[in-house]
C-alpha cells in the first residue's frame, strides 16, 4: 500500500491498534450497551468528561476499525519513528481531542452535532503530520491501479468532510471531529516548525584545550622556544550539530531527541544519501 520502504510496527502503533480492537471486541460480545456512555455528546460535553478521550477507542462496526487501524499503522509507524514513541503518542492523543474541541465549538453556534466514536479524528490527524513530513509518498488505494500521493489523499479526505458537514450530509459519519483532529495536527505541525535548531557560529566548536602543568621558573629560561602549533581546521556548523545531537542519543537514548532534532537527523542522512 506504501510506496516508502517498509517500516515494522511500533510499540506506540502496536498498543493503539491493540487496545482499539480490544475495546470493539469487548463491547461485541460482554458490553454492548457500554458504548453509549463512551462516544462524545457535544450537546452534553461536561457531563460524561471521560468521553473526550475514551470517544476514540470505540468503533461502531469492525469495517469502521479496520479502515482506522490500516491507516494509523501506515502513517502513524514511521511518523512515530521520526517524533519518538512519547511525542508521538501525545501527538495522537492531541489530535484526537481536537474532534470534541471543534463539535463543540460549532454545536455552540447552532450546528446539530450527533454524538460519535471512532480514532478518525487522531488518524486524520497523523495523516495531516505524514504529509507535512513525506509530501512525496504515495499509496496505492484498492481497487485503483495506480499510485497516489498521499498528500492528495488526505487533501480529499478532508476536502470531502468539509463539504458534508457543511450540507448536513451523512450525520452518522463525524465530519467536524474528523475536521478538528486535521486541524490541531496541522497547528501543531507548524509550531514545530519554528523550533529547528539555530545554526551554531563557525567559531564555537567542541575541541579540547590542553592545559601543560606550570614549569619551574629556572627552567622557563632554558627552554627553546618552540613553534607554535597549526591549529586544527574547524569543523563546519552541520558537523558540530551533528556531534551534539549523537552525543545526546549517546547519554540519553532516542526518545530524549526533540521533533527538531529527530528532523535535522533525517535532513542530514537523507542529503548524504542524495550525495552518494
């Protein structure tokens, strides 16, 4: 389906999808009249507060599921793998608490909003950071023959939910929640993007200064003395950058990494693999 090279699932991708088919299978055949108390009811927002987040874990059929699950696994495995595991699954959770925030929002200006389930506002939410990331990538969607970009995917996606919710089309399908789990992942994306490390001036680089122990000061006076040494070339700002982002991995592991660092990272081995 992906035209990118094949990522193998991650633990944060792994333990949604886990828990998403745990909750459907659960309210299939134990609880079945759970779900109601579940789903987010914007003409009710405060008094069942759990459902802003527990909305997204519930699935009204296994179509519904499987469509979600397919599509976090394809853009939410190698999203997670840029962002970390712990920015990552912030990240999901903040889009999908953009559906509630933008229903409210229009059921407060008279808009008929129904009370709805499903991840698709966090997974739409993932595919808006997929394209930011990769705008190139492209997926092949059954039963079409041939490869599209994703970016025009999720341009259509979200095309289409703007243009039914503002005809009042298909009230079972969320369309503003699906709406706001795009919008706050796009916000987000652009806020990081101001965040990207600040070059480091060519003069600041990490080498050591060797300091010799004090002579005698009879012996200052025997001494030849000798030529000053060539100092070392610098080292360029990208190196340096470099330097510091692998020593933070060296001392405290990947998932310390910022989405800044993680990007120059990836900007840097996919330039050295442009350069071979």
């Amino acid at each position: 389906m992906s035209r990118l090279p094949y990522h193998s699932m991650t633990p944060w991708v792994w333990r949604l999808i886990i828990a998403n088919a745990v909750v459907l299978l659960l309210l299939m055949t134990l609880t079945p009249a759970l779900a109601g108390s579940l789903a987010f009811d914007p003409q009710q927002p405060f008094a069942e507060p759990w459902t802003y987040l527990s909305y997204m874990f519930v699935h009204g059929s296994l179509w519904h599921l499987a469509v979600n699950m397919l599509l976090l696994f394809f853009w939410g495995t190698p999203l997670e793998e840029r962002m970390g595991s712990r920015v990552f699954l912030l990240f999901y959770l903040y889009c999908g608490l953009g559906g509630p925030l933008l229903s409210l929002l229009v059921s407060a200006v008279g808009v008929p909003v129904a009370p709805f389930v499903g991840a698709s506002a966090a997974v739409l939410g993932v595919g808006v950071a997929y394209t930011m990331y990769w705008p190139d990538a492209e997926m092949i969607i059954f039963p079409l023959p041939v490869p599209i970009k994703t970016r025009y995917i999720v341009i259509a996606i979200i095309t289409l939910d703007f243009l039914a919710a503002m005809l009042g089309a298909n009230s079972m399908v969320a369309h503003w929640a699906h709406l706001g789990g795009a919008l706050v992942g796009f916000l987000y994306m652009r806020v990081q993007s101001y965040s990207r490390p600040v070059p480091i001036p060519r003069g600041i680089t990490r080498e050591r200064v060797l300091v010799s122990r004090p002579q005698p000061a009879e012996a200052v006076g025997e001494q030849t003395p000798k030529p000053r040494p060539r100092r070392r070339a610098q080292k360029d700002p990208v190196t340096v950058e470099m330097d510091r982002v692998l020593d933070k991995i060296s001392a405290q592991g990947m998932d310390s990494l910022t989405p800044a660092e993680r990007q120059f990272l990836s900007d840097v081995s996919a330039k050295r693999k442009k350069d071979a």
